[in-house]
C-alpha cells in the first residue's frame, strides 16, 4: 500500500533560516488525527447533533469560536457545515447528514513564537493582535489567494490548514515573509 | 478599498469575494413560450447608477453566496444576507 506523505515533507527540513541573530518564529507541519466535513440542510441543527454529542462536544460551536473535547476538535465553517477533526469520527449514527472524509485533503502549517502574529499580519487582511484574535478563535480567510483556516491555539501560537494541493505555495509564502524575523523550519515528526 | 460584512465570517476585505452576478434578475417561469422574458433574462440588464444588489460569492471565506447592495456610484455597501436567506 503507498505511504501517504505530507506534502509539506520536502519543506519541514530542520534548519535556521533568515535573520541570523533572532528566531521569531518556528515553522512546521503536524498530521492531522483525521479531518471531516458533515453538512446538511434546514435540519442540520438535530442531524449533527448526534455525531457531536457522541465525540464529546457540546454543539457546533460558533463560526469564530472552535469546540473542544478530549481526542476532538470541531469548526462551524458554515450555517451548515462543521470541519471535524478527530481519529473516530463515529458518523454511522448520522444518515441525514453528508460525510466527507478530508483527512488527506488537508495539510496544517504549523506557527509559533512571538514573530507569529507579526508574520500573519502582513499576509492576512484581519485584525489579528491578540486582543481581536483570541486563543480558541479561529477564522477562514486567504493567504496567497488560497483559502485557509487559521486556528489560535495560544497567544503565540497558531494551526493553519490549507488545501493539501497548495499547501506548499502558501508554505513558500510564510517562509519567505518570515525571513526577517528569523525563522527555524522543524523536522516531519 | 470596499469592505463586505459577510453574515458569517464578520467585516472582510473585498479580496476574499468573487463578484457574481446581477441579484435583481429573476427566471421566467419554466413553461414561458415567449422569447422576450428568455432573451431580457439571460441578456439584457439595467445599468443603474447608485444603489443596486448583486450576488457576492465569499470564495476565501465560508464559500456562502451573498445578496449585497452596493452603491454603483459610490462603491458603498449597504445590506449584506445569506442569499439563501433572502426570499423573492
């Protein structure tokens, strides 16, 4: 059977990049437990309910703020549509719903240390200081004309998952920014 | 600089929507023989100067199609729905 590789692989070669004299910020990528989408229609509320439940979540969160449970985490990206990542999704209890496995579909760029909002800044057009972009806070939005979502994870400290077909280009467009702030690329764990 | 408030994702920059079409049109009834409402529907619109709703696709965002008015004249924007929300 093939071996699934990142597609970040050829990119995530440990080394100091840039800047000599700082490091602001480390790049890396992580693989992800598994990621699906479930969408519905007007009943979507009480169709998803379920699947969420069962994975330990509240309900679908907002379309700001992501949802957290042991082993899950999930993102409202739209009125009725919910990105799921978890190892176990369990979606057999949902036949209303539509199931799409994304798992390899999607890449995440990792970001962190202090240059990291810095960084974001100058390739996103929102307000990401950390008092209008909060640990938790997610959006969707474009880097590099590609669409991403970007996660806050802490205050300096962010997941960014982008299409697995143009997650090198949005890779090339954060490293070559991150240049001057001195950047350190981690190794494929 | 236009700025769109999509009912979703909140206040966004104009680079993250694709323009999509006159909001205003509507299709003949599907049994309609003459060519006239067939040949003003796919071809011929107003060009109004000022206000004016258009269909906006939020393609950098949550992909949502959005009805939006915007001043033609001005670039101003004005009242941002769910297209889906929107009733005729």
């Amino acid at each position: 059977m093939a071996e699934v590789l990142s597609p970040l692989k050829s990119k995530c070669v440990a080394g100091h990049h840039g800047a000599s004299e700082k490091s602001g910020l480390k790049m890396g990528t992580r693989a992800l437990s598994g990621l699906w989408q479930i969408a519905g229609w007007d009943d979507f509320e009480s169709a998803a309910q379920p699947v969420l439940s069962s994975l330990g979540l509240k309900d679908g969160g907002t379309f700001r703020i992501a949802q957290h449970a042991d082993g899950a985490t999930a993102w409202r990206i739209a009125p009725d549509r919910i990105l799921i990542e978890t190892a176990d999704p369990n979606l057999e209890n949902a036949p209303e719903l539509m199931k799409l496995d994304l798992s390899h579909a999607r890449s995440v760029i990792t970001l962190e240390g202090p240059s990291s909002r810095d960084l974001l800044s100058q390739l996103v057009a929102i307000d990401v200081t950390p008092m209008a972009f909060k640990p938790g806070e997610f959006f969707q939005t474009g880097i590099h004309h590609v669409g991403v979502l970007i996660h806050c994870l802490n205050s300096d400290r962010f997941d960014i998952l982008v299409p697995g077909t143009w997650a090198s280009s949005v890779w090339e467009a954060l490293y070559e920014n991150a240049l001057p702030h001195g950047v350190e690329t981690l190794e494929v764990a | 600089m236009i700025r769109i408030n999509c009912p979703v994702c909140g206040l966004r920059n104009e680079t993250e929507f694709t323009y999509g079409a006159d909001a205003t049109v509507s299709r003949p009834a599907m049994d309609e023989n003459e060519m006239k409402p067939w040949l003003d529907y796919v071809f011929n619109r107003t060009n109004p100067r000022g206000w004016h709703k258009e269909y906006w696709h939020h393609v950098q965002g949550c992909r949502q199609w959005l009805v939006l008015e915007r001043n033609t004249l001005t670039h101003e924007i004005g009242a941002c729905e769910l297209a889906r929300e929107v009733t005729e």
